[in-house]
C-alpha cells in the first residue's frame, strides 16, 4: 500500500533534534520572564477577517500565502500566518487594557504560510514573539529590541546585524508618499509588475522589492528619515541614542519598510551573517495604530517576531548546539522471568523518586538488552538475575565510563542517586 507523506513545507521534529527545541524553548521563557513580559496562548485559526485588517489585504501573506478554509458551518477561517494580530484581538477581546496599562506578552507558536518551500521557508514554521502594549515611548521600543538580543546572545549566537529604520506615522507619511510618487512616477516603466501595481496604493513597499531593476531606480529616491516630523524624528534619534548607550550597534537601512498605514515609526530586523538568503532572523517595530484598525481603543505598541527553524540552522551553522538529546538514568536489564518483575516494580519505585528508569520490554538476551540500554543513552545499567535477587546485591554499570559497581538492593533508590550525583552533575 502507498504510505503517507508528510506535506510538502512541513517538518517533522524526531527525537534526535526534540532536544534542541526544548533548549531553545526554555531559553526564551527565562529570558522573557528576566523581562517581565507573560505568555499569551492565541488558537491556531482565527476568522479569516482578523488577518486581512490586521495584516493588510496589499501584503502577500493575506494575498497569497494564507491557509484559508471555510468550516461546515460555512465560516472562513485562517491558520495563523503571524502573531501580532492574534495577541491584539485576545488583548481587545479580554480588556487586558484595561486591567493595567502595560501589557509585556510574548508567544511561543507554529504558523502557516503557503510560500515556496526552500532552505529556512516553510509552510509550517515556528515563531516567538514579544509584543509590548501601552506605551508610547522610545524606551518601550529599546525594551524589545533588548530582548531579542538577549535570548540570541543567551544562546551564544554574536554574528548578526541589527538594521534599524523609521517608518514615520500618520501625520507625516502621507506628505512623504506624495514625495516617493512623484520621484518614481517618471520611473514607473523601469519598476516590476508587483511596484508598478503598487504604486498608488503602498509605494513605500518599493524599497523591499528584490528585482535588481527596483532596487537601482530606489537608490536616489527620497527616504523616509529624512521626512519624518519633528515628533517622529525625537523619537528616532532616541532610539538611537538609548542604543547607543546600551552599546548595541545597528545599521540604519532605509530599505526597511513596513507598507502598512498601521506600523509606526521604528522597525528594525535582525539578519544572521551566517545564513544565506534567508537571512532574516526576525523583524519588528512599532504599530500605535493596529489596536484601533482592529476595534479596540487607540493603544500604542511595539514587538517583534523571531523564526525558530532559521534560529536553529544558525546555532547549528555555528557548533552551538551540544547534545540536547534526553538520557535514562536506569536501563534495568533483567535475566528471567522473576527478574523482569523485579525490574518492572523497581523501574516504578525509580520513577516515583525522580529517577528515569527503563526495562526490557522484549525478552531479549543480555547483550541485546545492554545493547538497547545503550541506544537509550543511558547512565547507568542494573543488570539483575535471579542470583542477585537471592543476593540483593545488584551490578550497577557506569555505561558512560565502563566501570561498575556493587549496589544493596535495600537502599536501591539511595545509591543510585549517590552514583548519579557524584558522575553526572
Ligand atoms: P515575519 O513575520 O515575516 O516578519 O517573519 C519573522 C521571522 O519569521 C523571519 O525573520 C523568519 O525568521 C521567520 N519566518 C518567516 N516566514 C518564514 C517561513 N516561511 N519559514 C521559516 N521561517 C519564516
């Protein structure tokens, strides 16, 4: 019969890279919890609507790339292709606003986007996230930024750039677009397709286009930095400054753009130098005015959002990933059938003291027992017959170092931890 493959863009995580995860996971709750922010648990779909107010029908996630289905009671609903939108919904939804004026939340969660599966793209991939509600200030900003910083660098990741921008905001954008239209209007046949068709409507996606033809034509254009307002512009400059006094270096880019009428002055990106074109390790910036777009009260905010696969393909890259893989503390190896009891009651009584503990499950030989302990990567095995259950003197063997020795079955719990205490921690 034809098996069943898994679908194409999506992954499977085996137990020989689970481990990697878990250090990963782990890695981002301390440090959130270091900064304050909570976890938010959004659902994996949402009303299709959500993500084309909260993303923006012109973006190609919600053009192309959602996983859109209508259930049986006819409702369009959405996979989940980003964070911000499900984490500013439930914050509506709940009045979270309104029960303290900060809100610090991040998320830990897959996503789903139909794009062109290659090396660091996915169609299921997994993203953390932070997302700060409430305050306006450039200090909040830095905050994310920092945070972002710290889980890379808590990992030992260092080969990364952090490329900064401003995008500006509602009472100086529009002036500036009117500027970008009238440079590019005269240029418009040199520009793609996707620009050209733009060009009324988000002009400012110009800059993130990757056609070699667009990209020559923006080189001189006017750029957003140097149209911001003043409010806009004290915010920026600092931006920088509280950076630059915490010794974080970035590259202004003013390529990075965020179409969107929502997003607000800062956005920022970090990029791995370690990995090849998809080099984008996560984005983020400021977005004061999706809370409104999404119904709730006007409400200044800013986050980011992390891939974990392309944060993985670097700690691999760079030999920072050890062995993450799980180990036994026990592999019980019993001859016969008495001692396979013996090994089943004793595995429990292992278990319910906080030692992990496992037994044949086969029947097996000795040596195909030792074999699977082995496999297992366990610490240490019990080898036991009915000659040491007479006895109660048991054979207790370091697999990790080849020695071996003698323990009282009386005080099995006892000496066992004894032995792992002293060789593994
Ligand atoms: P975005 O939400 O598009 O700003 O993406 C934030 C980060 O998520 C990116 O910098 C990538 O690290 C990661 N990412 C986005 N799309 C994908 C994808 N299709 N496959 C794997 N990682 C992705």
């Amino acid at each position: 019969m034809e098996t069943i493959q898994k679908i194409k863009g999506t992954h499977d995580i085996l137990p020989d890279t689970s481990g990697d995860w878990r250090l990963l996971e782990k890695t981002i709750h301390r440090i959130m919890q270091r900064y304050g922010f909570q976890e938010i648990r959004t659902p994996i779909f949402e009303a299709t609507n959500l993500f084309a107010r909260g993303i923006g029908q012109l973006t190609d996630i919600v053009s192309k790339e959602m996983y859109t289905f209508e259930d049986r009671g006819k409702k369009s609903l959405t996979l989940k292709p980003e964070g911000t939108a499900p984490v500013i919904r439930a914050f509506i939804e709940n009045s979270l606003g309104e029960k303290r004026p900060i809100n610090k939340l991040y998320y830990i969660s897959p996503m789903f986007r139909q794009e062109n599966p290659q090396a660091g793209r996915f169609r299921q991939f997994h993203q953390f996230g932070a997302e700060l509600i409430g305050s306006p200030e450039p200090f909040a900003d830095v905050e994310t930024i920092l945070n972002v910083l710290d889980i890379y660098k808590s990992l030992g990741l260092s080969s990364f750039t952090i490329k900064l921008n401003s995008v500006g905001d509602e009472n100086c954008r529009e002036q500036y677009k009117n500027a970008l239209r009238d440079y590019l209007r005269p240029r418009l046949s040199k520009l793609c397709k996707t620009c050209q068709e733009r060009f009324e409507s988000n002009p400012m996606r110009v800059f993130d286009c990757k056609e070699a033809g667009c990209i020559a034509e923006t080189e001189a254009a006017p750029r957003m930095l140097d149209h911001l307002d003043q409010a806009s512009a004290d915010h920026f400059e600092k931006v920088c400054a509280l950076l630059d006094q915490h010794q974080v270096a970035y590259e202004l880019d003013y390529r990075l753009v965020r179409g969107l009428d929502y997003y607000t002055r800062t956005a920022y990106e970090v990029v791995s130098n370690a990995l090849g074109s998809q080099n984008a390790l996560g984005g983020g910036g400021r977005y004061d005015l999706l809370t409104q777009e999404l119904g709730g009260k006007p409400t200044p905010a800013v986050g980011y959002a992390a891939g974990i696969e392309r944060l993985l393909m670097v700690l691999r890259e760079e030999k920072l990933l050890t062995d993450n893989s799980l180990s036994l503390d026990v592999f019980i190896a019993s001859i016969g059938e008495k001692a396979q009891e013996w090994a089943s009651k004793t595995a429990r009584l292992l278990r319910d003291n906080e030692i992990s503990a496992d037994m044949d499950l086969l029947g097996r030989s000795l040596k195909a027992q030792m074999k699977e302990a082995n496999r297992s990567n366990a610490k240490f095995a019990l080898i036991v017959g009915e000659q040491e259950l007479e006895s109660g003197q048991l054979t207790l063997r370091n697999l990790q170092q080849s020695e071996q020795t003698e323990v009282n079955s009386a005080d099995l719990v006892g000496a066992i931890r004894k032995h792992l205490d002293a060789k593994f921690k």
